[in-house]
C-alpha cells in the first residue's frame, strides 16, 4: 500500500502564502496558482510544519475526526498526489 510507503515522509510546503476565508484556505502556489482548499485540506497543510511526519498527521486526522484508519489512509493518500500535483507542498 502507497501509504507504507510515504507515512514516515515529512511533508513541506511550496506554496508563496495561505490565508484562511472562513472554512477555506486560499493558497498560491509558487506558480502563481490560486487554489481554494476545504476544511480537511487545510487541517492537512496546517498540520505540515515540515516536521511532522504524515503518519502523525493522521493521528491527529484520528483524534479530530470520527474516521475509518484504513479509509483515512486512502484519502490522505488521493491528497497527497492533489497538494503535489498542484505544486502546494511536496514529500521528504
């Protein structure tokens, strides 16, 4: 599973600044990109100091919301590769 693969990755943001809207976070990307996050997005990217691990922010995804682990996994995972494609944060 991907997510063996990337839990002890730490992920880091690329993005040039985030303001939150009420439950959205507007991020712009270093491409100039604007992008509207939702609330789970923006608890992810807030959780991604650059020093916590994805598997630790699932354990506070598991601890904030009433989730399957395994179904949690899956979903960070589909995240993950949106945040990277988009160019918003990237994995170490």
């Amino acid at each position: 599973m991907i997510f063996e693969w990337i839990k002890d990755k730490v992920p880091v943001a690329a993005y040039v600044k985030k303001r939150m809207n009420e439950d959205i976070l507007i991020i712009c990307a270093e491409t100039l990109s604007m992008y509207y996050l939702n609330a789970t997005a923006a608890f992810f990217i807030n959780s991604a100091d650059g020093n916590t691990t994805v598997n630790e922010i699932k354990d506070k995804f598991l601890q904030k919301y009433d989730v399957d682990e395994e179904e949690l996994e899956k979903d960070l995972v589909d995240m993950i590769r949106d945040l990277q494609w988009k160019q918003i944060l990237y994995l170490e």
